[in-house]
C-alpha cells in the first residue's frame, strides 16, 4: 500500500510530466479541488478537473512543485491527511515565476478526496507585472 505522502508526492510529481491523464489518476472520481487564493478557481469531480487541467497546463510551462515542508503519514492509512508547503515554478507568458504556497490533501484508499490550495495571488501578480501596485521597496 502506498502512504498518504507517496500520493502526494506523485500528484505534485506528475505536473512535471504535462500530462492530464497522469495529473487526475491520482484523485476520486468526486475529488473537491478548493482554491482560497483570489485568483483561484475550484471545481468539483474528476471529470471536470480533467477537462481544465489543459489550460493550467497550457499557461503554466516548465512547471514543478517544490516540496519544501509535508507534514502527513508516511506509514500505509487508508485515510489521512497531508499539508505541503510548496514552491510553485513555471513560465508565464515568458515570464519566469516562483510562487510559495501551502496545500491540505485529504487521502482515501490511496486516492486523493480534497484538495485546498492556497497560493500567494499577490506574489504572482507582481512577479507578472500585473499589480498595478507600487513596489513596496523605493
């Protein structure tokens, strides 16, 4: 059996890959995908995480997910949860951009039920030039 910081690593893992269909093996089939960043848009069910990973994938080039904290089982549980602070890198619109953020799993069967994701909007907007915000450092 599989521990719950193994899904998680290999959910993160399969970004790097681009390839939708690995991205969503690792969720339920009623997988609640939770974004609480103001730029972020949830969505519920596999099939529809399906259908908008493309874009993500599209937008966001050269992606990783840098773990850099998981807190979370790493002994075999048919539930748990896991937290993931991560670093988020990638290439917008030619853009190089590095955005922190943290993510709480729940686990089922070895299988990701819910995702809760929050990301710096702020930091990627200013990395973007998008702001409109004065730097805060004159």
């Amino acid at each position: 059996m599989t521990t719950p910081a193994e899904v998680v690593r290999g959910y993160l893992g399969a970004f790097e890959k681009g390839d939708p269909a690995a991205i969503a093996a690792f969720v339920t089939e009623d997988f609640e995908n939770e974004h609480l960043s103001e730029l972020g848009s949830g969505c519920s069910g596999r099939t529809e995480y399906l259908n908008r990973l493309p874009g993500f994938l599209g937008t966001f080039t050269n992606q990783t997910y840098t773990v850099l904290d998981l807190v979370g089982s790493d002994q075999p549980r048919s539930t748990a949860t896991v937290v993931v602070r991560y670093r988020f890198d990638a290439v917008f619109e030619g853009t190089a951009i590095a955005i922190p953020g943290v993510m709480w799993f729940n686990i089922s069967g070895g299988l990701i039920v819910r995702r809760t994701d929050l990301w710096d909007s702020l930091t990627f907007l200013n990395q973007t030039s998008q702001s409109g915000n004065p730097s805060p450092n004159p």
